[in-house]
C-alpha cells in the first residue's frame, strides 16, 4: 500500500508531526500544544498546532484515543472529528473528561487524539418518490435487538 503525501504545518517548532505507533496502524497520534485540566464532566477545545493539507478526495478524521478513554474517561465530544481537504486552519480536539470523580490533566506534547485519513467519494442526491426496498427497511434504533429490555 503506497502512503498518501499529507502536508503538514506546525505553529511552534517543537509541535511534533502526527506519528504512527506501529507499523500497520491506521491512526497517528496528534497531540495538545497547551497544557489542560479538564474537572469531571468538563469539555475544552485543545489546539494540536497542526494544519494539514490533504489532497482532494481525501478526509482526516479525528478519533479518540483508546487507552486514554478507558483508563481516565477521556473521549472527543464530536468522534470522529471530520478535518475536511479543503480546511487549512489549526485542527482542534473538543476533548470530555466522562469520569464523574476525577480530574484529567494533559501537558503540551501528551497525545491526546489520533488522525486517520481515508478516501472519500462524493456523492450525487437524487431525488425520488420512493426508495426500493431492502432487508431492513425502516427499522431505525434497537431494530436487530441488542440489551434485553
């Protein structure tokens, strides 16, 4: 798989550029540029000092960290995050301490949210008087069951 050139600009020179952990991964860390207490139940929006130029046909989404949310309840309000080609302004995180007890607190260069990029296909509305049918119809929420009730 040959990798996608993603250009990338930094507001401080020690910001560091998105990073993979492993071979194979499909998120690269991004991290905070300030330091950040979030109390329980408290949102913020964090800048990452990162602008990206991404190539049309493409989109960076912003997902939150796994270890983060399940070791201190840390998330992103809005998961995933849509950075879209054509934006070139600082990407922001909206992060959430869920934790109803404790503080999180993040210092300048903690990583705090993954970019994956992906293709997308754009999409052409057609208007019609009615939809064909399908397996599901129009079974919305809980419709292929779940919790018992």
């Amino acid at each position: 798989m040959k990798p996608v050139d993603v250009l990338v600009s930094v507001s401080e020179p020690d910001v560091p550029l998105p990073t993979y952990s492993h071979a194979g991964d499909a998120g690269a860390d991004i991290t905070t540029r300030v330091d950040v207490t979030l109390q329980p139940g408290q949102r913020a929006t964090v800048p990452t000092g990162l602008r990206i130029a991404l190539p049309a046909g493409y989109v960076a989404l912003v997902h939150p960290r796994s270890g983060l949310a399940s070791k201190s309840g840390l998330t992103i309000v809005n998961a995933p995050g849509t950075v879209d080609a054509g934006y070139r302004g600082e990407i922001s995180v909206t992060l959430l301490n869920t934790d109803p007890e404790k503080e999180i607190s993040l210092a300048k260069g903690d990583r705090i949210a993954q970019l994956v990029i992906q293709r997308v296909e754009a999409a052409r509305f057609v208007q019609v008087e009615s939809l064909p049918g399908s397996h599901r119809g129009e079974g919305g929420f809980g419709s292929t069951g779940g919790a018992a009730q």
